[in-house]
C-alpha cells in the first residue's frame, strides 16, 4: 500500500502514497466534519490504523494513552465514515474529512474535541490561565455510554 520515500521530489510531486511516520512509528491526523468543516478532534495512526482506515472507510487511530488500535466508534457508535482522506505535501500528517454518526467525536460528551478556547494576550497575575468553554452542552453523556470504566488520559 505505501511506497518507499525515495526523494523530495517523489514524496511532494509524485503520484504515490509514502508516508512518512515518526521515530514512533506514528502520523498525525486533523479530522473535521465533512458540512461544517469544524475541527473535530486530533489523532495519531500507525501503519496498520492507517492501512485499516483506506481499507475499511471508517477512521482508525492508534491511542498512545492506551497503547491499542482504536476503531473509532466501536464503543460509542460515534463512528467517523471517511469521506475524504488527505495527505499534506511532504505526506507525514493526513487529514480526515467525516461524517460523524451520533454527532460527536469526543469522548468527554462534546461534538469537538477542542471544546475549550485558550485566552490570547498578557496574561493577568502569576497563576494558570483560564479556558473558556466554546461548547455549553454535551452531545452524550460519557458514563451512559462507557459507563464507569477509567478515563484513558494519562496525566
């Protein structure tokens, strides 16, 4: 399925897929929804997540929290139905763009992933910044749905 990284020239102007995975053995992936173009979460997939998400047309991501295989939706039936798959210019990031059964894409109960905006500008006193939330209410609730299994975020 990949071809070998032969030149700059290949991998930017060519016709085949190199991908170009880290020291990990890992490519970043963006994936937005496919009408609104919003930023729905970002992910990581190795060789075989990568191979299953052409193969099957539904995203796959390797978890580095939990060190597996991640078919996402299995659980959650939040399933993303690729519609397009991108490769950047020196092909080491992709870009997913889904559909998203159920509406949401993270397992915090939020449609996006990036539910939390960073304050821009001098911060004010010496303590952590405050987010502020861009999304009010969940799509889902995530105990209902995983139930009381622990949350794969490592600290």
């Amino acid at each position: 399925m990949f071809a070998p990284r032969e030149s700059v020239e290949q991998v930017e102007e060519g016709n085949v897929l190199a991908p170009k995975f880290d020291e990990d053995g890992l490519i970043p992936v963006v994936t937005t929804d496919i009408d609104s173009g919003e930023l729905l979460m970002m992910g990581y997939m190795n060789v075989e997540a990568f191979k299953k998400t052409v193969e099957t047309g539904e995203a796959h991501y390797w978890s580095r929290s939990r060190a597996c295989l991640w078919h996402k939706g299995a659980t959650s039936g939040l399933v993303q139905k690729i519609v397009q798959m991108r490769i950047d210019d020196d092909q080491d990031c992709v870009w997913l763009r889904v559909a998203v059964n159920g509406g949401a894409s993270c397992h915090v109960g939020y449609r996006s992933c990036f539910y939390r905006s960073v304050p821009i500008g001098k911060p004010e006193g010496d303590g952590p910044l405050i987010l502020n939330y861009q999304e009010d209410d969940k799509v889902f609730d995530p105990k209902e749905v995983y139930g009381d299994a622990p949350n794969p975020t490592k600290l």
